[in-house]
C-alpha cells in the first residue's frame, strides 16, 4: 500500500481510531509509568513462558528487529530511555520500566554463558513493552495527545505502520 494515496489514508486513519480505544487499556507515556502491580507482572510473565512453550519458540526475524530498534536504537537513533544497564550480566541490558528486573531472562540481547547462548526477552513470540513500542503486543501507533513519542515516531517513519502492525506480537 502507498503512502499519501486514499486507501492509505483510510488505513491509517483506522489504525489511529483503533489507537485511542486502545490507549485506555495500556499505560500512555504522557503519564508517569508506574510499577507494573504482582498480578500485572504475573500475568504478562505467563503470556510470554506460554507463548514460548516447551520448545523454546522465538519470535519471527521481523519482530524481533523491530524490538531491538525499539529498545536499543542504532546510529541515528537513540536508545529507549528506559532501557538499564545490567549489574549482573556485563554489556547487557534490560526494561528498567516494565518491573521484570534484571534477571537471566530479562535481558534485552542474547547472553552467551558457559559457551551456551540464552534466551533474551525480544526472543519470546508474546511480550508487551509498557511504552507501547514497535515489535511489541502492547504497540500503539504516534498519536498527537494519545501515544507520544519522538523515537516510536521515527521507527515507524522508516518501516511503515502498516509493516509494524503486522510485525507486533
């Protein structure tokens, strides 16, 4: 689908009627984020062990792109200013907002210990990020006075809503 065309439009009018619905249901950036309470923890932790299964299921190349650029920026984009270094796992990070901690299994590359390469936290098919980012099952698209953010807006001008959407689990 092209840009600036009529059906582009009406898609992306769509998708951002369908972003101020949503925005009620997920944590909006223009507020202060809160902890995310045990049970909000606890039942996000079940999504993504679910969603990995006993096979160790990984999220499709595309998606976990998309976190990665969402997390850890590149040259010309900066990395999400929530993103920590990790105490215990040197030249790794993790979601100092989410509320997961820096532990094993929250960290944002893949650790390579003992010679074995871990599982990382953009790895699993299902896991929301609290800023509703890119790559994520929690995504909701820039809006003006819903969903703010310079960096979601500068992801999703260089791969496309619609290519995001797609590519959000």
């Amino acid at each position: 689908m092209e840009e600036n065309t009529p059906e582009y439009n009406e898609y992306r009018k769509q998708l951002l009627e369908n972003a101020k619905k949503n925005a009620q249901k997920f944590k909006d950036e223009k507020i202060d984020i809160k902890d995310p309470s045990l049970i909000e923890k606890a039942a996000s932790l079940a999504r993504a062990v679910t969603s990995r299964g006993l096979t160790n299921k990984k999220a499709d190349e595309k998606t976990i792109k998309l976190r990665d650029m969402s997390c850890h920026g590149d040259s010309e984009l900066r990395p999400c200013s929530e993103r920590r270094v990790s105490e215990k796992y040197p030249g790794s990070y993790y979601c100092g907002t989410c509320g997961c901690g820096d532990k094993k299994m929250t960290q944002l590359i893949n650790l390579s210990i003992n010679g074995k390469t871990e599982y990382s936290k953009l790895d699993y098919p299902k896991v929301s990020c609290p800023l509703n980012m890119p790559g994520f099952g929690t995504y909701v698209p820039y809006q003006e006075g819903v969903s703010e953010n310079d960096r979601k807006k500068e992801i999703e001008k260089r791969y496309g809503i619609e290519y995001i959407t797609e590519n959000s689990h």
